[in-house]
C-alpha cells in the first residue's frame, strides 16, 4: 500500500524533492493552494483528500492527539 503525503509549509523543499525522487507520493499545502490555512482546517483538507499530514511544526501533535 502506498503512502500519499501531504506537506505543510514547515517542511522544508529538498525533503519534499528527496521524497519525490524516491518515488512517494507528495503534495504539498502551496501546491494544493490551502498553505493559508489554519492548523485545523489543514489537517482536516489533508483527512478530506486522504493523505498523511507532513509536518514539523509542533503545534500539530497537541491538535492531532484531539482530533
């Protein structure tokens, strides 16, 4: 089963680039135009298109353990 991946705009470009090059599935925030979002509503766009949020800001894991 492959895994899609969905960036926020915290992570790094060459991640997301290294990741693409090894074949993963990637879309990012910007790309999708949802990079404005809040931190809510981004994690509910990435649920709504079922992908794995990729993130490193460390807000997520407080919101993502009260999802």
């Amino acid at each position: 089963m492959a895994v899609a991946l969905y960036m926020d705009v915290h992570v790094p470009l060459p991640i997301t680039e290294g990741l693409r090059r090894r074949g993963i599935d990637v879309l990012t925030s910007h790309d999708d135009g949802a990079d404005q979002l809040p931190d809510e509503a981004l994690l509910a766009r990435a649920t709504e298109l079922g992908r794995i949020l990729f993130t490193q800001d460390i807000r997520f894991k407080a919101l993502a353990e009260a999802w």
